[in-house]
C-alpha cells in the first residue's frame, strides 16, 4: 500500500511541475510581451520628444533671424557734440 501511495504521490508531482511549468512559460510570455510593449512605447515618446525639441529650436532659430533692428546704433563719433556753426549769410 505504501508503494501505491508512493506512485501516486509521484504522478502527481509530475502533473504539479508539468501544470507549474505551463504556468511560468504563460507568465514568462506574459512579460516579454508587457516589456515590448512598453519598449516600443518608450520609443514612440522618445521619438515624440525628439521632435518636438527640434520643432522648438527651430522655433527659437528662427525667431533670432527674424529679429528686427531697434534702429541705428550710435557710435562714439556721432555722439559727440559739434559746436553750432550759424549759417552765413
């Protein structure tokens, strides 16, 4: 009798591991899909980042060659105060 239970103890060790092996390779495929999901989504944003900075820089570029100039800059020569030269007449 010892012997039967022995073997049936057995057949139902190997039915567990077989069922547990089953079990780790759903939960093993499981994760590899959540990990490529998740990398492809890391991708997607990374790629969404990239483009929007360079869509700012270009902002930022293009802002700095449309610049308008205030006006003209005065030099020290023109600053300078000449003395008043009444017209002759």
């Amino acid at each position: 009798m010892t012997i039967k239970k022995v073997a049936d103890l057995g057949v139902e060790f190997t039915e567990y591991k077989a069922e547990a092996n089953a079990r780790m390779d759903a939960l093993e495929k499981k994760i590899d899909e959540g990990i490529g999901k998740l990398d492809a989504s890391i991708k997607a944003m990374k790629e969404e980042s990239d483009a929007k900075f360079e869509e700012l820089k270009q902002l930022i570029l293009g802002s700095q060659s449309t610049h308008v100039d205030p006006g003209p800059q005065i030099t020290k020569a023109a600053a300078k105060a000449t003395p008043y030269v009444p017209p002759t007449l």
